[in-house]
C-alpha cells in the first residue's frame, strides 16, 4: 500500500471526505486527488497537528498501526510510551528535514537543468552560424 493510499485510508477511518478532511487540515480543494506519492512536510505537519493520534510512521512506511499508541494506566508503562514518544517525535522531525532538504534539492536540480538546456542552445546557435 502506497503513501496516498495510507492517507485516504486514514481519512475514511475518522469518517470523513476528502474534501472535509482537506478543509480542517488546511489544503486546497482536491489536493488529495492530486497527489502521486508523497507530501510536503508543511502538509503533513499539518496533518499531524490536526489529528495527533496517527501514526506517522505507519503513514510514511507502513510498519506499525494506524493509530497511536493508547493511554496506558500503569506509570511504569507510561514512561516506555513517553519515550517511545520521543523517537517517535525525533524521527518526525527528522523525516520533515529530509523531506524539506528533498523539495530544495528538486529545485536546485530543476534550475541546472535550465542553465544546462539554455547552454546547450546557446551551443547550438553559436555552432549554426
């Protein structure tokens, strides 16, 4: 199951619309149905915001549950969960660097490709002459 497949099975399970969804958490109308593959991170730092019980990992990756981890009643095993929080928190802040670095990474490789296309016209029309 793909990223955008997680999601929209995210969104049935609140029993909500795309479009509902796309309102609370911020989108644009149809976002959803554009997306190919993955979010930005501001997206999905919205998501998360909105709806703190999913599990992003299990949105990224698909390992673990929908949804997080339940309250638990022993203080003991509060203390594994709170930690466990952490990771949890470390990697998504983690994963919202990478996807950032990706996006700026994708438009610095779009911006050489411009100064390479106009290089080689500039090429081919000094070579033509």
């Amino acid at each position: 199951m793909e990223f955008i497949e997680r999601l929209k099975l995210f969104i049935k399970s609140k029993g909500l619309g795309q479009t509902k969804f796309e309102e609370l958490v911020g989108f644009s109308r149809g976002y959803i149905s554009k997306v190919k593959t993955s979010i930005g991170a501001d997206k999905l730092s919205n998501i998360v915001e909105v709806f703190p019980d999913l599990n992003l990992d299990w949105l990224i990756t698909g390992k673990g549950k929908m949804i997080g981890p339940p309250t638990l009643s022993d203080p003991a095993e509060q203390v594994i969960v709170i930690e466990e929080e952490d990771d949890a928190v470390k990697y998504k802040n983690k994963y919202l660097e990478t996807l950032e670095e990706n996006r700026l990474l994708r438009i610095e490789i779009e911006n050489l490709r411009k100064i390479i296309d106009t290089k080689k016209k500039e090429s081919h029309n000094t070579g033509s002459q």
